[in-house]
C-alpha cells in the first residue's frame, strides 16, 4: 500500500479542479470556497486506503474519496452556521464571508455533488455504497443534533457523550474505509473489520482533542490550551471529573463554570489533577486505540499491506509505537 | 391511467407513515412535523402518473415519488429559514417551531431520507434516476439562488425571470414526470416529452399564481390580492410592467414601490392596466400551456391514456376547457 502522503497527494490530483458550474457565481463561489482551503483529507485518503488493502487502487475509490470530502465539507459548513463558528482552519467560514443563506445552499449542493460523484461508479457497487453513505450521513446529524440538545442540558452521562462523538465524528472515518473495502471486494467480516477499526480510532483521536486542550504543550499544540475549560465545552475531561468528583470539587467546579475567574483554567486543571482526569482520559484514549488495532489485526490480509494504516494510526494519534 | 384523486390516496396510504426513526427525538420530530403539514402532493403523483403512462403502475413509482415529495419538504424547510418565512400552509414554518439550527438538519437528513427512497428501487434503473434527481437537485438550489440575487436588483429582465422561475419551481415537476417514464421503461423521446410537459405546466402555473395575485377573485384566491404589489415581490407581472411602461409610468411604479402609499395596491394596478398587463399575462399562461399540451401531444402513447394528465393540467391551471 502507498504511504499517507503518497495517497493524499494522489487525492489532491484528482480533486483540486473545480467541482461546480461557474454560475450562479454567488452559490458556486461559497461552494468552492471551503474546498480551497484545504484540510488533511484524511477521510478521503482512508477510502484509497481501505481500497488498496483489498486490491488494486480503484479508479471508483477516487470518486468515493471525492463524494466523502464532499459530505465532510458539506457538514462543516452547516455545522458552522449552527454554531455561529467566525472560523475554520484560519480563515472565514462560509456563512461569514457569503452569508448565511448562501452557505446553507453552498452545503445542500456540496450534498448533492457527493451523491453525484458516487453515481459515477461501478454499478455493481452502487447501491452498496449509497446505502452506507446514507447511514452515515443520518448518523452525522444526528450526532450534530445531539451535541446541540447536551449543550442546553447540564448533565451529560459519559456514554451519551460517546454515543454522540461517534456518530459526529467517528462513523466517517468508519465508512470511508469500508467503503474503500467494498470498492475492493472485500467481505463483509473484513468490511466490519475495517469500520470498527475506523471508528475506535475516530474515537481515541477525540479523546487526545480533548486531553491536548487541556494537557498540551502550547508550543506544540497549535491553539490556546485551556480553550475548552473557558468556553464551558462538554468534552471526555470534563464528564468524567463531573462523574468521578467529591460533592465538594463537583460544587467548586460548577460555580467555576459558572463564574468569569480569571484563574479558572488553573483551577480547573487542579481539580482535573485532583480527580485523576489525566491518567484516566491516557488511559481512555489507549483503550481505544488498541480496540483499534485489534480490528485492523484481525482483517484478513497480510500484514504488510496492514504497514500504512497502522503508521497513519500512529501519525493521528502521535504515538511513537 | 387513475385519476388525479385515487393516485393521491395511493400514495398517501405509502407515505403515511413515519419516515424517520424516534431518536434523537428533537431532529426527527422535527422533519416529520413537515410531512404531517400536507400539502397537494402535486409532484409524487406526477411520478405515478408518468409512470402509469407506460406501463402498470410499479412499486418502484411509489419509492421515487416519496423521494419526490421527501425533497421537496426538504427544499421548503431550508427555503423557509432563509426566507424567514413564519407561515407555510397556515402553520408555523419547521423553524419557528422547532429552531433555526435544527431545521437546518432536518432539512439535510430529509434530504438523505430523499436519497435512502431511492436506493430501494431496482438497480437496472438506479443510476439513471438518481442522475436526473441530482440535475433538478442542483437546479432547484440554483434556482432559490437567483431569486434571492433577484432581490437585490432594480432592474430583473423577463428572462431572467423566467430562468429563475423554470429552475426554481418547473423542473422538479417535469422531473418527476420523467422519472415516472423511466420506470416504466418510456424510450428518450417520449420521457423529453415529458419533461417538457411538466416544465411548461410549471411556468404556466407560476405565470397564474403571480396573476391571481394581482387579478384575482379574492372570494376564490384564498389569500390577500396584491400581497406581491405591497411587498414589492418579483413577478412576472412587475417585470413586464417595468419593461412596457412609459417612462412616466416606471417612475410612478418606482416611487409607488419606494413609498407607502396606503392606496399602492389600487395605483399599481391601475398601471398594470394602462399597460395591458393582465391580457399580456394571460397570454403568456396560455403560450406555456398550448406548449404543454403540445409535447403531451407528441408524447407517443394513445390519446385516452393521456386524460387524466390532460385534466391535471387543466385543474392546475383552473381552466374550464
């Protein structure tokens, strides 16, 4: 199997032309717009990668890949205007810069080219994959709409909190590579392999989201570290200090939460040291990861076509073994 | 071929039904509030239609015309948010009720549902359909596109009106039309046919909806006439008015527009009068429904399958013959 980079920037042949018509201007501008600022591909990249641990790279797996960037643009954009976001990777966010009607129409068309570059494949495998595009494009919002309903509750158990991460951000990842893997002829034990291997890692990369906002090395982290315990988010951290606290450091940290001290980072970290959240979310994020590598073990091909995914696991969650 | 009515119950006995999962409840309650609204189910029974046109009705209509009627749902909702629409059929639009954001995500996972109806028909037929779908899914969001640019103008020509128009509103009929022959195995010609049909149908419509706005018995139309003159809407009527007026009379329409006048609907009309705009836009319903009925004509079936079509057509646009 080709390396990470090799396969990223074979994606970026195939996508870095213009997906949409020129005109109306105003709606295929905005569209344009979030593709040209970039982003990893990673999503994409699983799919040539779920593909090649199959078979040959596919000329079908570039349109998948394609129709998954799509989607994940698609839902950013709509997530931004939910979330009233100013910015995503450093620059404006659709809604911002083309306003709010625009950007809602921007994201249904970047749905429907999705739908369209899946309808370009092979037709023995066509209604394979709209199926699991469908389920997990359900399965995306409803982890969105879940993550709005948490916002307004104060109470949020852990499992809740896991069931909505993975529908908004793990099931992706997930299906890219199963889709790749149905591209390939894979059977279905392997495919259920693969997804799962998708999704627990998907799941441990959010954990270390949210240990390296708190934990992190600023120099190396790339943004403000403390930024969650400020904006009050819900993350693994804070459920689980929630859950694990004394009646006393739960009181303390809801009058925290509550309140505008200016040392509220700090003192939340403290209690997050007190209740043992450190070593809890490591731990957290192993579990996971290994659940992962559990499952790519036991899909069944050869180790060596294995080699890239397990260095991308490793590169995602920046493990040196 | 059944008539308008009996198609409508059939396809109400396999859309009555709950489309969307119980949880998360605030997402799903959401979009199936929509669906329970009603509405004429114009478009799902054009998909019957046109199928029964060509062959014995297959179950395969039933799924493409709920997808149908699942887009259109879809494109309401989301038009409905921008244009901050309080009302639709004389309930709360799904954004009132239910939020901004998540409309916004009901709209999305309708549209997903939209594709889900379709995944479900025979493969031999699937990538055709959903090619079609995808056309008149773009066209549609483009069309709601330009209308909201529109809004920003002075000066809107006819055509670009009528461009605005045929995507906003006509092709999803004419679609639906066609996808309807698809399944039922009509050849190229006789499905353009069509299309052409339901488009023309469309425009005329649109052409009578604008109309009756401005001309109509307001015992019969159901809503406030001139409604478009105090809200200074685009319409076919205003277009043609501000192409065939004298200059004296555009700056009075313009001023009128600008003003408050509490007698502006009476002083619009009476230039739509001095410049012959009601029998020029009763001509024009008439030029796009003899165009209608003209590719109805060619569409090479025998005559007596065609009645209720013909019907449909003289229904929707009120005609006595």
């Amino acid at each position: 199997m080709q390396s990470f980079t090799a396969l990223s920037t074979a994606f970026e042949n195939y996508f870095n032309r213009r997906q949409f018509p020129e005109s109306p201007a105003n709606l295929y501008d905005a569209a344009q717009y979030i593709l040209q600022v970039g982003g990893k591909r990673v999503r994409p990249v699983c799919v040539l990668m779920g593909n090649e641990l199959f078979s040959e790279l596919e000329p079908d797996a570039y349109k998948v890949a394609a129709a998954i960037e799509l989607f994940h643009n698609f839902s950013l954009i709509h997530d931004d205007i939910m979330d009233k976001a100013p910015l995503r990777r450093g620059m404006d966010t659709v809604h911002i810069r083309f306003g709010d009607s625009t950007a809602l129409l921007a994201g249904d068309v970047m749905l429907v080219q999705a739908y369209e570059q899946i309808n370009q494949i092979n037709q023995s495998y066509l209604s394979k994959i709209i199926s699991l595009f469908n389920q997990t494009a359900r399965q995306v919002c409803e982890g969105q709409q879940l993550d709005m309903d948490f916002e307004k509750k104060d109470a949020v158990t852990f499992e809740a909190y896991l069931e909505m991460i993975t529908l908004k951000t793990s099931v992706l990842l997930a299906a890219s590579l199963q889709m790749g893997a149905i591209l390939g002829g894979a059977g279905l034990g392997n495919q259920q392999h693969l997804y799962e291997f998708g999704k627990n890692l998907g799941i441990a990369f959010q954990v270390q989201d949210d240990y390296l906002d708190a934990f992190g090395d600023p120099k190396k982290f790339g943004k403000q570290v403390g930024g969650d315990i400020l904006s009050n988010k819900k993350t693994f951290l804070l459920i689980h200090a929630l859950e694990a606290s004394s009646p006393e450091q739960k009181a303390t940290l809801e009058t925290l939460m509550q309140g505008n001290d200016p040392d509220k980072v700090n003192k939340v970290l403290q209690i997050y040291a007190d209740c043992g959240v450190e070593h809890w979310a490591a731990s957290l994020k192993e579990k996971y990861f290994h659940q992962a590598m559990h499952h790519l073990e036991e899909t069944a091909v050869i180790s060596k076509r294995k080699a890239e995914l397990e260095k991308l696991a490793q590169y995602l969650l920046q493990r040196e073994s």
